[in-house]
C-alpha cells in the first residue's frame, strides 16, 4: 500500500508542478506579491553575499488540489521546494530519484546542506485555515553511513542498495501556533537553519530597510539538529560520492481554508509560486564549534489527559448500540471490528530506527504535528482488507478529537487498497454525527454498500443525514461488487503543546462491518 501512496504521489507532483503558477504581480489575497517577494529575495542574496555567503534560488509551488480523496492530505494540499538542478553535484539525480523527478528535467525537490547553510522562504502564509507548517525531511541516506562495513561507493555504478529513502522528519515542525506573532494572509519569512549565526544573519539582512522594501515580515525559524543528520561539511574538498551526505527535502502543508476552496482568495493562493533560497557558506577547515549549532530539544506531546480514560467506556456503549440497531433491523451480521492504530513503524518520532535501518518504516513524509491512525497492521493492506459487502454497512466510530480539546484539527477516513474511492470527513463534519448526548464527544459515520435498500435516504433514522456515505458500485478489479475498505486518520496539533498530541492520549477510531 506505502508503494500505491508513493506513485500516486509523484504523480500529483509530475501533474501540479508543471502546471501554471501566478509569478507576476497580480495577488488578491495578500500585499506581498509573487513579483515583489523575487525582488526582495534578490536583495538578500546580494546582502548576505557580503558576509561571504553564496546562494541558490528556486522556487515554491503548491501541487495538490483540495479534493478531499486519497490518503495524501485529502483536506489540504502541500507546498514542494524547488531547486535549480544544475547547481546539485555529480550523481545527484542517480540517487535522488524520488526528487529528481523526468518531467522537471532543471528541477529537484531535495537539496544538500553543510552546517552554515540555510532554506529560506519568501512569500505569504495562506489565507485563514485550521493548520499550515513547514517541516525539513531527509529525503535520502547513503547505506554506508550507518554500515561503515559495506563497499565503497563505485560513482560509475550507483545501485539501490548504495541509499534509501527515510523521508522522514528529525524535529519538530514550523507551523502556525509555534511561529512568533502569525498571522494568516502576511508577508512570511520561514528559515531552516543548523546554525545560531547563520540564522541571526538571515535576520539581520532582512530587517534593514534596504533589502525588505519596506516590507514586514513574520519570521519563523525552524532550528534543525545537527546530531540526527549527515551535513556537507566538506563541500570544498571532497566529492558528493566520497563524503556521502544525506540530501534534505522541505515540504509545507496547508489544510481545510476557512474560505470555500473554490473561493477566489483560496484558488489565487494556490496559484502563487513564490522565491525560496539556499545559502551557502564553508566552515574553516570542515568545522563548526558545537556551541554555534542549533541543539532543540522536542516539545514534550502529553497533557496527562488520555481519551480511553475519559471517553473509552462511551465509545464501547456507541459501538454496542450501532451493532444491535444494525443487527436487528437489517438482518446482517457482523464481519469485521477492529481499531486503527497509532503506532505504525516509521510515525510515531522513531527517527533513530528509521535513519539507521533501510528496511524499517520511513519514507511516509510524515510530520510530528500529527498523530497518525492507520489501518490493523494484521491485515495484509495490499492483498486483503476487510470487505464491505454490496448490502453491508460499514460503522467507523470514534472520538471528535477538536472537540474534546486534543487537537486543532482531525479528519477520517475509509478508502480501498487501490484508492479508486475514499471518503473523509473532518471535525467541523462531526459535530453533527454525535452519537447519543448533544454534548457527546464519539462520533459515528455510516458508510453503506450500493445495494442496500433504502441507501441513506431512507434509512435516515438509523443512519442520520450528514452522517451517512453511499458507497458506489466498486471498480471492476473488484469481484462481486464487493469493496475492500481501511480506515485512515489524522490528529493534528494539540492546543496546549503546539505540537501533535501524544500516540498513547489520542483513542484511535474503530470500524464495525456487517454483511
């Protein structure tokens, strides 16, 4: 299923990124306009080139549509960096292929970094919306780096087994609640940096008058960890197949806008495409004093407050009484319940396992922000799934994360191992799908197959409106008009931490099928 995902995904990118961006100078949402953010950007670049830094320019482009399918963000959609390919080192592409991608044959999404460089972005930060961050991922490894045992690198002969993708964070994100003084629709500086002082350069040159134009900009720093991540420190004296460091990929998330993702101000958004730059600067003799490095620590998650203490009992109750309405009234039996879970390899800040060991997890580009809810891992996703029959019922039930105060935003979702239907749902949806008291925090969603009399309509009392899904007839691959489903969700920044809630306190949805 991880491989499905991963081609869909590049897909997406193959298809968005090329598409037309706004680069002029027309913008309705925000005062800064593309064009004037790429004069701005020009100005940094010569100001920081007098402190001995070199720079990269590329661009910043937002490739997902808000279609609310998939299991990529199917509430948002997600900004990819991109970096002038000619300016990467020799043999780059052979092992950035997940970045380096045929259609954008001057472009890559990843990069590489010493520890004086920098990724600086230049624009606006989107139109008001439930959430929006900047993460760094690594975004591929060399093998030898964690196994000194293995052959050398042969540059002429680059094979799979010579790297892996981890496409995973190493820290926390940059997003909304942790940015100093965030605004929605603002003129936003957003760096990721290793170093204090490159970082307090980046700072300096902005704020004089000369560079920003008079332009304010929020700043917004994300402090990287040096320790966890193999840096380009010897970019002058040594090859990138000899040094063999890690390439690093930004990426941004925007979901559910407050406005219509139709409106104008959300579609003149999307469209804009704004200056991001890599500085560059060499430490004397490959070297940079431990004390100039950034060394965050992670925000702790917990709040002591756990869902299953406090709503456990209730879902349960919810779960009993789907099951003997359903049962009764519809002559069906149960076929399959089960609860998601929120510890998959590769999700859950086991950064070490991921870094160290190709064949553990990874490569979900995921984000510390969020709590992950995925399908039973005793099912084979790619081969079985449980199945929702053509007159079944499929129940998920759960707990209104937002609404109970674990989170600022959460969604669900059902969708078929090979993605030809998915249906999610987020947590404004969910107020309307209580289940028992109005003041209940367990929802329940009802997903019912094609041929079930009555559909939703006129099941409306034991399926009420808003909370009831029609699944239709499925894709031939699929014998018998027999559906295979898996649930999805996502828990994303609690209130008090700013940071995601904590796997053990965040009670995973439940699905019930009956046939």
């Amino acid at each position: 299923l991880r491989m499905i995902w991963r081609e869909l995904w590049i897909v997406c990118v193959l298809v968005y990124s090329t598409a037309a961006v706004n680069s002029g100078d027309e913008s309705l949402t925000c005062s800064l306009t593309p064009e004037k953010a790429k004069a701005v950007a020009g100005k940094l670049a010569a100001e920081m080139a007098r402190a001995n830094y070199s720079v990269s320019i590329g661009r910043a482009s937002w490739f997902l549509p808000f279609d609310g399918e998939g299991p990529e963000n199917p509430d948002g959609t997600y900004m990819e960096f991109s970096f002038p390919r000619a300016e990467a080192p020799e043999h780059f592409c052979d092992v950035n292929g997940e970045t380096c991608l045929p259609l954008l044959p001057t472009l890559t999404q990843s990069t590489l970094l010493g520890p004086l460089d920098a990724v600086v972005f230049l624009g606006c930060s989107p139109p008001p919306s439930r959430y929006f961050s900047l993460d760094m991922l690594v975004s591929s490894r060399w093998s030898k780096m964690i196994d000194p045992s293995l052959p050398s690198v042969d540059p002429s002969n680059i094979n799979q087994e010579d790297y892996f993708w981890p496409g995973c964070p190493f820290g926390d994100a940059l997003n909304n609640l942790r940015i100093p003084s965030f605004d929605w629709l603002k003129p936003l500086s957003m760096v990721q940096s290793f170093n204090k002082k490159t970082s307090s350069d980046l700072r300096a040159a902005l704020s004089k008058h000369n560079v920003n134009a008079g332009v304010e900009f929020i700043v917004g720093t994300q402090e990287l960890n040096s320790s966890q991540v193999f840096l380009f420190s010897t970019r002058a004296t040594q090859n990138y197949t000899d040094a063999l460091p890690d390439s690093f990929r930004p990426l941004a998330r925007w979901s559910v806008p407050l406005n219509d993702t139709g409106s104008d101000i959300v579609q003149d958004y999307l469209g804009q495409d704004w200056p991001v730059l890599v500085f560059r600067k060499e430490p004397v003799d490959g070297k940079v004093p431990t004390k100039d490095m950034f060394q965050p620590e992670l925000t702790p998650r917990s709040t002591g407050v756990s869902e299953e203490k406090e709503l456990g009992a209730d879902v349960t109750s919810a779960i009993k009484a789907a099951t003997k309405d359903i049962t009764a009234n519809f002559n069906l039996s149960s076929t399959y319940d089960s609860q998601a879970t929120n510890y998959l390899e590769g999700e859950m800040d086991d950064w070490a396992q991921v870094l160290t060991d190709s064949e553990y997890g990874g490569d979900y580009l995921n984000i510390r922000d969020a709590v992950y809810g995925n399908p039973d891992p005793d099912d084979d996703w790619s081969v079985q799934a449980p199945i929702l029959k053509p007159k079944g019922v499929a129940v998920l039930t759960g707990v209104a994360h937002t609404a109970f105060g674990s989170t600022t935003y959460n969604n669900v979702g059902v969708m078929d191992p090979l993605l030809t239907y998915s249906q999610w749902v987020n947590d404004e949806q969910m107020k309307g799908c209580r289940s028992g008291e109005e003041t209940s925090h367990v929802f329940q969603l009802f997903f019912v197959g094609y041929k079930l009399e009555g559909g939703c309509n006129d099941n409306s009392k034991h399926f009420p409106s808003g909370c009831c899904f029609e699944v239709p007839r499925p894709s031939p691959v699929y014998e018998d008009g027999e559906i295979p489903l898996l649930v999805g969700e996502r828990s994303y920044l609690n209130p008090q931490t700013k940071t995601g809630p904590a796997f053990d306190e965040i009670l995973p949805v439940s699905m019930s099928i009956f046939g």
